[in-house]
C-alpha cells in the first residue's frame, strides 16, 4: 500500500488504493471525527470549526468542488499523514488505510 513521501509534489503521485462507495465514506466518517478533524475543518467540511473560528486559521471548505478538485488524493493524504502548519501528523496515528478513508470522507463533502 503506497504511503506518504517527502517529495516536491506533496504526495501528488499517490494513487488512492481505495474504492469510492458508501462503506468508505462512512469509514472515513468515524476516523475523521475520531481525529477531531471537525474541530477546525469542521462537522460537515466547512472549514468553520470551533478552532479555526477562534484561532483565525484560514481553513478550507472542503464543500466548495472547485476547490476541491484542486487537491490530488495523494496530496490530501500527504496534509493528513505529515501534517500541514498548525494541522498535526496522523500518519503515526492512523494507518495509511485509515488516512485513504479519510480522504474519501473529504471528497464525500463535494459530491452532491
């Protein structure tokens, strides 16, 4: 299973092993508020979690497909796993399974 590499894309060339279905984004439902990801990315996405309101951080809505799109999985799995500014690592902490779940719950918050 590909995992996470420092390189200068940010993991862009990291194909997503997972498949896209309603199993997975549940999965990645449970390991995102599990990891507290809401509380700056917030409930549904977003980006208007309790902390990112009160700590001024400038957080994605993850709702937005435009934007969106602009992220290769592997680079949403990179962010997650090493980490991104004042966003901790999960790579330690999650599988690199668990991390490709949570990229797939990220993509459910586009898809209408």
């Amino acid at each position: 299973m590909p995992v996470a590499v420092s390189s200068p894309q940010g993991g862009a060339d990291l194909k997503n092993p997972t498949e896209l279905r309603s199993s997975s984004f549940q999965q990645g439902e449970v390991l995102y508020h599990a990891a507290d990801c809401a509380l700056c990315h917030g409930k549904n996405g977003d980006g208007k979690g309790f902390d990112a309101k009160n700590g001024h951080m400038n957080v994605h809505d993850w709702r937005n497909a435009e934007y969106t799109k602009s992220f290769t999985d592997g680079q949403l799995y990179d962010v997650i796993a090493r980490g991104k500014n004042t966003m901790p690592a999960y790579g330690t902490l999650n599988t690199p399974n668990q991390i490709w779940l949570m990229v797939d719950y990220i993509r459910s918050f586009s898809v209408n």
